[in-house]
C-alpha cells in the first residue's frame, strides 16, 4: 500500500507526502561519532516523497545489497500550512501539524565515498523506503518543543536516546531558516537530526521507535 501521513488513532491527513527536509550533524556528539565538524551553518538536504514509507509493525526492508544501512532516529515534524522567506515564530508554530518518530536511513559506505569525493549525498540518502515514519500526534501536544524525546531500541537494548534540547539548531529557528532556503508545503516533513548512537541495521533486528511518554512503536527489519 503507498504512504499516507496519518495519526496516531488511525485518522488520515489529507495532504500529499511532500518533501523530506533533513538537517544533519544537529547534535554534537553525533557530529563527533562520525569524525564530521559541527557546522558553522545548519547542513540541510532533502529526500523526495518517494522515500517515504511508514513504521508498520510487521516491518520494513533495507537494500542490504548495497553496503552498511544506518539507522538515525529522528524527530519528524509534519508541516500543514505553506511557509516561505523567513517566516515568524508563530507562523512556523501554526504550521506544525505533528510530530512523530522516524528514521533517516543512510547507506552509510556509500556516503562517506561521497563525502570523500565532494559530492551531494543523494544515492546514500534518497533510495526507495530511506525515510521510515511513524504515526503522528498533533502539534499541539508539546507545549515545551525544546524538551522532546527520542529513544530507539534494537533487540532490547537502547542504541539512541536523545532530547530536543541538544539540537544545535533548535527546531523553530531550524524550520525559518529552511524556510527561508526554499518553499515548505502541507506534507513536507522535517527530519531534525539524529542524536549520538547511529549504526547499522540488519535483517532481523526488532525495534522500539518513541518519543518517550507519547508515543511507541514496534517494528523488525524484514
Ligand atoms: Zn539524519
């Protein structure tokens, strides 16, 4: 079945699967696990809709065949109104429509040839099923957007577990200045970066994907 955003009670979102914006090295100690300096400015690049498949709990694949699959769990934000040069704290706040859990997969050999050699990271970043979301809840159910979690367990045992309140680029300031670089439509999902912890995925491996204290999902590698 194709993609369709929905909430968290099963209830569709009317929108169409837009972009994936994606901000990476957000954390500085993730920034360090990979040998990669902390940006002087926030690093953004973007995985089309095609990407997208949601967090199901009978799985997921992983193009096993072409390399180590990381994963990086990340907040997903869901925008629901259009925002573009520069908008206010309150514009960016009123476009929020949820925020989920998500993974950013990244065939991780494959990026860093690219990185090695200069070059956009799209064939690492932007294969079929890279971005992996689960459901939603609403936008207004974090009154703190600077204190919200993200945990990931594999096989029982807890591999990323950060908060919001490490982001370098905290997510308003981060979604004006995407904005401010192009044009954000209903559908379009911010990706917000992944805390210290990545690694890679395998056939079989069974996950847990939360935002503590609101949301947990089931999941396995198929
Ligand atoms: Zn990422």
């Amino acid at each position: 079945m194709s993609y369709q955003h929905q909430y968290v009670d099963g209830t569709r979102i009317h929108f169409p699967v837009g972009k994936v914006v994606c901000i990476g090295r957000n954390y500085a100690e993730h920034a360090k696990e990979l040998d990669n300096p902390v940006p002087t400015e926030p690093l953004l690049f973007i995985k089309p809709g095609s990407c997208v498949v949601a967090l199901e709990d009978d799985g997921f694949t992983i193009p096993t065949e072409r390399g180590s699959v990381h994963y990086e769990a990340e907040i997903a934000v869901l925008i629901g109104k259009p925002l573009s040069t520069r908008p206010s704290r309150e514009e960016v706040l009123d476009a929020i429509s949820g925020f989920a859990p998500a993974l950013d997969l990244t065939l991780r050999d494959k990026q860093a040839e690219l990185k090695a050699k200069g070059l956009p990271w799209e064939i690492a970043k932007s294969f079929d099923g890279a971005a992996v979301l689960a459901p939603f809840v609403v936008g207004s159910t974090f009154a703190d957007l600077a204190d919200i979690g993200i945990r990931l367990t594999i096989n029982g045992e807890v591999r990323q577990d950060g908060n919001s309140r490490d982001m370098l680029n905290p997510i308003v300031p981060m979604i004006q200045y995407m904005a401010g670089c192009f044009s954000l439509q209903a559908g379009d999902v911010i990706l917000t970066g992944t805390p210290v912890g990545v690694g890679p995925l395998n056939v079989g491996d069974e996950l847990v994907l939360e935002l503590p204290g609101v949301s947990s999902f089931n999941s396995s590698v198929r």
